[in-house]
C-alpha cells in the first residue's frame, strides 16, 4: 500500500488563508451591519480567530481601506492585460465601445466631441462608480480613512497606475492611437484621474448618494478638459 503524502501548509500560506479570512468577514458584516456597527471583536468571531489576529492584519479603518482596495483591483483584474513595454498594466476596455476617428473611407473625421470622450471614460469608471454607490455609508468610512492620512491605500498607488493607464487608452483611441498622441493622452489621463478622486470624495459628503448623481457629476465635469487631446499636431 502507499501511504498518501500530506501537504503541510507553510507559515506564509497560513498567514495569508488568515488575512483573507478576516478580510472576507470584515467585508460581510460591513455590508450587513454598516461600518459604525462593526466591532473588531465581531470580525474576530466571524473568521472564527482572536481579536489578536485580526489586528495583525489591520484596525477597523484599516480593514475597511483594504475591503475597498480588493474590491477595486477586482475591477481591473477582470479586465487585465500585458502592456506593450511588458509593464503589466489594463487592457483598453473592451467593455467601452471605440470612438470612431476616421470616416468609412478612411480619411480623418476630425476631432471627436468632448461629449463623447466623457461619455467613454465615464463608462469606464462606472464599476468603481456602482461599486461605491452600493453602500454609501462605507464609502463616507473609506474617503474618511484615506483624508486621515493614517491609512495607506493602494488606490493612490498601484491601482492609481492601472486606472490612469486605462484612461489613457481609451483617450489614445480616441485620438486615432499615433504615437503623437500618446504623451497628451497619458498626461490627461493623470488629469482625470484628479477630477475623479475629488468627484468621489465631493460626492461622498453630499445628500445625492446614488451612483447616478455621481456618474453625471463625473461626466458633466470632462468636456472642458478634452479639448487638451485635440490639438493640432500637424
């Protein structure tokens, strides 16, 4: 007979089915019972550990900012690719229809409305846009937690990264995808990204707390920032 050979998990992989125990908890009963109503020990409880352990992984603010920041690297997950320079970075939306730069014959169609190009990244940001309005009381807690500094958060950080760069593809199509264009794109892709980060944080402290109010504050916002892509560059 053979005996079977068991796998023994090692202590990083301990650590991390841990992490992501209390995270998935902590994520569940702020959904369930709001971020005030939440206690530590409540998480603890939850993923079935100490009180100990979940603050290993992060007090409840903490939880909160990683809760969101899973959430959001979800989104771009779903729609990851290899960037050409073999940075990996976001595939160019395929979920958001192309704007058309050039007539069926294939000459130039001229500049595309500011209109449309807000519309198309105003598509591109409504998941994190429904992610945020499905539970805005935790939202008001994340945009309170990242003000206060004491919260690292990778939405300023690597998530920051993939979502300017998604922009700047979407911006770089639009614009016919030369070379050219690039540098304008990706700079104005910074640029939005700021105008976004505060239209979140504006909308988290106002009474309209649906994803409409902040979808159309968001769009409203982008026309007068296009123009920047449309120079001529002859």
């Amino acid at each position: 007979m053979f005996s079977e050979r068991v796998v023994v998990p090692t202590r990083s992989e301990l650590r991390e089915a841990t992490r992501l125990r209390v995270l998935d908890s902590a994520r569940r009963l702020f959904e369930a019972r709001g971020f005030n109503a939440t206690t530590v020990r409540a998480i603890a409880a939850d993923a079935g550990v100490s009180a100990g352990t979940v603050m290993t992984v992060g007090d409840k603010r903490t939880l909160l900012v990683k809760v969101f920041d899973e959430a959001i690297g979800a989104v771009h997950a779903s729609r990851a690719f290899r960037a050409p320079d073999g940075e990996s970075a976001t595939r160019d939306a395929a979920a958001v229809e192309p704007v058309e730069s050039a007539t069926p014959d294939g000459s130039a169609a001229g500049p595309v409305p500011p209109e449309t190009l807000a519309a198309q990244v105003t598509d591109l940001l409504e998941p994190f846009i429904s992610l945020f309005a499905a539970h805005p009381d935790l939202s008001r807690a994340y945009a309170a937690a990242l003000i206060s500094g004491a919260h690292a958060s990778e939405v300023f950080g690597g998530l920051r990264t993939l979502l300017i760069a998604e922009i700047a593809s979407v911006l770089s199509r639009a614009a016919g995808g030369d070379a050219g264009s690039r540098v304008d794109a990706d700079a104005l892709a910074a640029s939005i990204h700021l105008l976004y980060i505060g239209a979140v944080f504006e909308w988290a402290t106002g009474t309209e707390l649906d994803a409409g109010a902040l979808a159309s504050r968001i769009r409203e916002a982008l026309p007068p920032l296009m123009p920047a892509l449309q120079k001529d560059r002859s």
